[in-house]
C-alpha cells in the first residue's frame, strides 16, 4: 500500500480559472467589475473620511454605518484584485496558503457583514421604539463591545472550516473553477471525505446568517407596530423614511447570498457554473458598491455634510481667487 506523505497531498498552489464557459468574454466582463470595485473603494472610504471628520456624524448609527464600509473594503478587496488580474493579465496561480488566508477574509467578512447589519437593525429599533433612551442604551463602549464581539464570532465559527480545508488530501488536481477561493470550491477537489466541510459550512451560514435574519426580523415586526401605533402621519413616515437606507442593504446583501447558499447545496445541476460564479462575485461586490450611494442619497445628515464639504471648497477656491 502506498502511503502519501503531506507534499503528496498538498498542493503548492492553485489555478483560479476565472469564469468557465466565459473565459472569452473575460475582458469585457472586467469592465463593469472594475467599475463597481471602483465605486465601491470611493463611497466606502468617502464614508469613512465623513463619519470620522464631521461631528454631526459621531452617533451610533453613523459608527455602525462605519463598521459596514470598513467590512465592505475589506470584502471586495480580498476577491476583486484577484480577479481582474486572472481576467487581464492571466495571473491565476494562487499558492495554498494566500487561497486558505483570501478564505478566511472572504467568509469572516461575509459574516461580519451579517452582523453588523442586525446591529443596524437593532439600532433602528431602539431609535424608534425607545427615542428618549436612545443614547444611554447605545453608548460607545457599547458599540465597541457589540462590534468586537461580532468581529469575533465571524472569525471563531469561520476558522474551524480553515482547518477542516487546510486538513484534507488533495489529488484531483489543482484548478479551481472560480474568481476567487470559495471553500466548497476548493472542497471539491479533495479525494478525503468532506462531511466535516459541508455540515460544519452549514453550521456556520445557520449560526451567523440565520441567527442575523431572526434578530432582523424582530426588530423590523417590532418598529412596525410601534410606528402603527404613531398618531401622526408625518411622524409615521419620517419614522419608516429612517430604516429605507438600511432594508435597500439588507436587500443588497441577503438576496444574492441566498442564491449562492441554495445553489451550492441543492441547484447545482439545474444553473450553470458560470450563472453561478457570477452571482457570487455580485454577492462580494454589489453591497459595497450601493451600501454608500444609498446611505449617501437616503440620508439627510451625510447629504447636508457632502454638500457643505464641497460648498467650502468652491467657497475658498472663489476667496483665493
């Protein structure tokens, strides 16, 4: 019998394919790739510069907006780059640590991206629900300790499936046939047995995904009823006008998670690969990219702080000249 010693089963390094079936259309589908990567980079650190440099902005749903633009940088940077650089200059080698390290990023941030959206919407509820308690219950080190501690739960769940991927044999090649190292794709090319892999990935979507949705879902029945019971009109809509921002990136994130998580598990014959591997890249890149335009266009407070920005700047433009 012969034994595999672990250079055996352990590759040195992947080949990231790109988009199967699709490999000639790989620069023209770059373009709007690199668009939203774009956007995204800009109206996420725009966001940043303004909750962190205007005042009026130091509120606790302003710094949970902070930690989803943060999130959202570090989501779409960790898979983007990459790609760009398989679908422009054919660089699709990737060694077997940085694959193992982009996973960690790409899932820790995924389910940080979870969590931080269910603060939001328990920040949105202790808004309207208790207003005049509003900022003794959402303290700073209150918002530090929820945001560590989702930070945390992401990275405790996330890094047992590391190791259940890093742990496994692998000798059924080493091309992978994506943009990016997703963990049921490198899964798949193992000859071990990969149960671990898919129940504990399971596990992990139920604990941080499901657990988000129901918080969610309570806080949104609970704010519904308490702006029912409002007596007044203006004050029901300004109430509802305060979560539209919010439900758009709740929107943006779970409905192309949602196609990824049921296609990997029980549509996989039915889509093709390609249809696939596009949603899961729009699922790294949509919310970043409207995550700042929506809050931008939703939101009064950042609207009225981008216009005195740039209105001082034509002011002292005009003074100097």
């Amino acid at each position: 019998m012969v034994i595999l010693n672990q250079t055996d089963v352990t590759p040195a390094s992947f080949i990231l394919n790109g988009i199967p079936g699709l490999e000639n259309m790989h620069m023209w589908i770059s373009f709007p790739f690199c668009s939203m990567y774009v956007v995204a980079m800009v109206g996420n650190c725009g966001l940043l510069y303004l909750i962190c440099y205007e005042d009026s902005l130091h509120r606790s749903m302003y710094y949970f907006l902070a930690m989803l633009s943060l999130t959202d940088l570090v989501m779409c940077s960790s898979t983007i780059p990459k790609a760009l650089c398989i679908f422009w200059f054919h660089f699709k080698e990737i060694s077997f640590e940085e694959c193992l390290v982009q996973m960690f990023f790409i899932h820790t941030f995924t389910g940080m991206e979870s969590g931080v959206l269910m603060l939001m919407a328990l920040d949105r509820y202790v808004a309207i629900c208790y207003p005049l308690r509003y900022s003794t219950i959402l303290t700073n080190p209150v918002i530090a300790k929820v945001g560590l501690a989702t930070f945390l739960r992401a990275v405790l769940l996330i890094m047992p499936l590391i190791f259940f991927t890093k742990r496994l044999p692998y000798c059924k090649g080493n091309i992978i046939h994506h943009t990016y190292c997703d963990q049921l794709s490198v899964a798949k090319l193992s000859c071990g047995n990969i149960k671990a892999n898919v129940i504990y990935g399971l596990m992990a979507a139920l604990l941080i995904g499901g657990f988000d949705i129901l918080c969610i879902t309570v806080s949104y029945t609970m704010i519904l009823r308490a702006v029912i019971n409002l007596s007044s009109a203006d004050a029901r809509q300004k109430a509802f006008s305060t979560c539209t921002a919010h439900i758009c990136a709740i929107v943006f994130s779970y409905s192309p998670a949602f196609f990824c998580f049921f296609f990997n598990r029980f549509g996989s014959h039915a889509i093709p690969p390609s249809c696939h591997i596009i949603v899961a890249n729009i699922y790294l890149l949509l919310p970043p990219t409207m995550n700042p335009i929506v809050y931008g266009v939703k939101t009064k407070q950042i609207r009225d702080c981008v216009i005195k920005i740039f209105s001082g700047s034509k002011n002292i433009k005009s003074h100097s000249i």
